[in-house]
C-alpha cells in the first residue's frame, strides 16, 4: 500500500500548480494550492495537501468564485 502510494505521489507532484478561481461579478482571482506537506509519511502528506486544497476551493465557491481552466 505505502509503495502504490508513494507512486500515486510522485505522479501528481506533476500537477501541484494550484487551482486558478475567479469572481465572475468582481474579475477577483484566487489560487488554491499547492500547499506543503509537512509530515515525513507521503501518501499521509498527499491527502493533507488534498484537503486543504478542496476545503479552499469550497471556501472560494461559496463566495461566488468559479474555477478557471489554465
């Protein structure tokens, strides 16, 4: 399991450039992500870094941001 996912780690290190939100009504832009990981296991660091990054997407679309694609 550790080895799929640090595999699965490596493999999206790749697409760790943040996700681009904007303000349809304010033109406002936001990124979300990348953020650090901090702990030494890195599938435990993958799914930290991953649920910031949703939670701050959410927070944003709550406030009427939408993605944008790059």
């Amino acid at each position: 399991m550790r080895v799929f996912m640090l595999c699965l780690c490596v493999a999206l290190a790749g697409c760790a450039s943040g996700v681009h939100m904007r303000n349809p009504m304010t033109g406002a832009t936001a990124t979300c992500g990348p953020f650090p990981s901090g702990t030494r296991d890195p599938g435990l660091s993958q799914m930290v870094a991953e649920q910031r990054e949703e939670r701050c997407i959410s927070d944003f679309q709550r406030q009427g941001y939408e993605r944008v694609n790059n």
